[in-house]
C-alpha cells in the first residue's frame, strides 16, 4: 500500500492528527453506548439506533484508520491477500450498516412527528431489536458476493494498492482480468444499498417538514424540527460522499480524490457524529450531567 506519498515531516503530523481522531472517535462514540445503555432517559428508539449508529462507527474507523497510523510509520506497507479482503469485507460491512442505520432512524423520526399516537405501540423494544439484527445482517452478508467475484480475478504485474487501505476500485486497477462482472455488481448493489435508504430518508424528511409547517406556533416548529436536525447533519455529510465515491462514475475521479473524499466518511463523520448529537440533544447532554454525577 502507498499510504499517503507526501514527505517525512508531513506524515508525522498527519500521525498525530489521525491518532488524535481515532482517539476521540472511539471515546466520543463510547460516551454515547455506554450513555444509551446506563441511563434511564435514554431507553427510547432513537437513542437505541443511536447507540448501534456509534458502534458502526467504532467498527469503521478501528478498521482502517490503525492501517493509516501504520501506513504514516513505513514507507510502504505490506498487507497480504487474505488481509486486504477481510479489511475489505468489514469496510462493506461498516458502510452498508451505516446507510441502513440512517434510514432507519429517518423512519424513526418520521413515526414520531408525523404519527405520534401509533408510535410508542408500533416501536416498541422488540420491533427494534428486530430492525436492528436486520440492518446488521443485511450489512455483514452485503459484500460477500462482491468479495467472491474478486477472488476469482487473476492479479498480475504491480502489487502495490494505490491507496490506505483495501477499497474495491484500487483493487480492481491491479487486475488482469475482465472487471466487468465485478463493477456492474458493484454497481447495482451501490444502487440498492445507499440510494434506496436514501430515498427512503428524503420521503421521511419530506412528510416530516409538511408536518411541522402545519404546526401552528414557531416555537412548536423549532421543538420538533430540533429532535431530528441532527440526524440531518450526519445524513447530508455521509450520504453526499458515498453517492460521489461509488454510485456517480468515477472514470475521471484519480486515486487522490478519492484518498481525500474517502478521508470524509473513513475519519471525519465519526468524529463528528458524537459531537454533533451531543451538542445538538439536550436530553443527552443532560443525561452525560447525571452520568458524571453518579461516577463522582
């Protein structure tokens, strides 16, 4: 693996700002797992896809972002085949996961403002454990016909992935064989995996923005929408990335825009995931207060 090809005194620094992130991404997105499951005014169905939210994330960034501190350290990195497809695999994983998770939550949102009688009966504690096993079962069995139409591709002449770590496209460039089977399967299951729960999360939006217009004071309007602006955020930053890392085609988009658009969803979102629901939410700000108080 190529890492990041800039000189020495530059990858030390980058050392310390990924090791700084991947430090603050796992204690950020622990604080939320282990708020969601201590206290009490947590145990609600947002909060609990929140709680599966920041483990995805934890998943993602412990796969990759270890291999980049390493990467910063060498001067090119050694990862054997079988390595690269599990590290692979789990990327997949991560991201499908993810997606779902985030449509998931809209529906969530789109329940409790657009139909507030019927929701506590409709999500009630087994129909979320039951969608959470689901986006997780879908997500660990969504790269698996990828990884399998790969490992029947002949690799010759260079071996050195032209990235930080094992992402489908820099895999298929050192291929021999004919790709074609592999990226139309890609291709599609692109299609299903991040547009479909992304239109599902802009019907969720739609009706829950006509909902709040029809409320009848301001103040009401700003209560509501604030319940799901977080989750907005997070949608907006990870959504657009993926959509321009893998289902635009990518013919004229070089390895070093996707190095950095990747950087995006790979180190940036699951930074600032924990930030932007805790400074966003008064209800887990307020419960990270009685947390600390109990330890104290």
């Amino acid at each position: 693996m190529t890492g990041f090809e800039i000189p020495r005194t530059y990858k030390i620094i980058l050392f310390v700002v990924f090791l700084m992130t991947y430090i603050f991404t796992i204690s950020g997105n622990s604080l939320i797992i282990t708020l969601v499951f201590a206290c009490k005014q947590l145990n609600k169905p947002m909060y609990f896809f929140l709680g599966n939210l920041a483990a995805c994330e934890i998943l993602l960034t412990t796969n990759i972002i270890p291999n980049i501190l390493y990467l910063l350290t060498v001067d090119q990195g050694l990862i054997s085949v079988t390595k690269c497809f599990v590290q692979f695999y789990f990327f997949g994983t991560a991201a499908t996961t993810e997606c779902l998770l985030l449509a998931v939550m809209a529906y969530d949102r789109y329940l409790a403002i657009c139909s507030p009688l019927n929701y506590v009966s409709i999500m009630d504690q087994r129909f979320c454990i039951y969608l959470s096993l689901c986006v997780w079962l879908v997500g660990l069995m969504a790269t698996i016909g990828t990884i399998i139409l790969m490992s029947k591709l002949q690799f010759c002449g260079t071996t050195v992935i032209n990235h930080y770590f094992c992402d489908r496209e820099p895999i298929l460039s050192l291929s021999c064989s004919d790709t074609t089977e592999v990226r139309v399967q890609a291709l599609v299951f692109s299609f299903f995996i991040t547009l479909w729960p992304f239109v599902a999360i802009i019907w969720s939006y739609v009706r829950i923005i006509l909902t709040i217009l029809k409320m009848t004071t301001l103040i009401e309007r700003h209560k509501t929408f604030s319940t799901c602006s977080s989750h907005l955020i997070v949608v907006c930053m990870y959504y657009g990335t993926l959509i321009i890392m893998y289902v635009v085609p990518s013919s004229g988009q070089s390895f070093i825009v996707s190095k950095l658009l990747s950087l995006l969803y790979v180190a940036v979102t699951p930074l600032l995931n924990p930030i932007i629901y805790s400074l966003r939410n008064l209800e887990l700000r307020n419960a990270l207060k009685t947390y600390v108080r109990k330890i104290l």
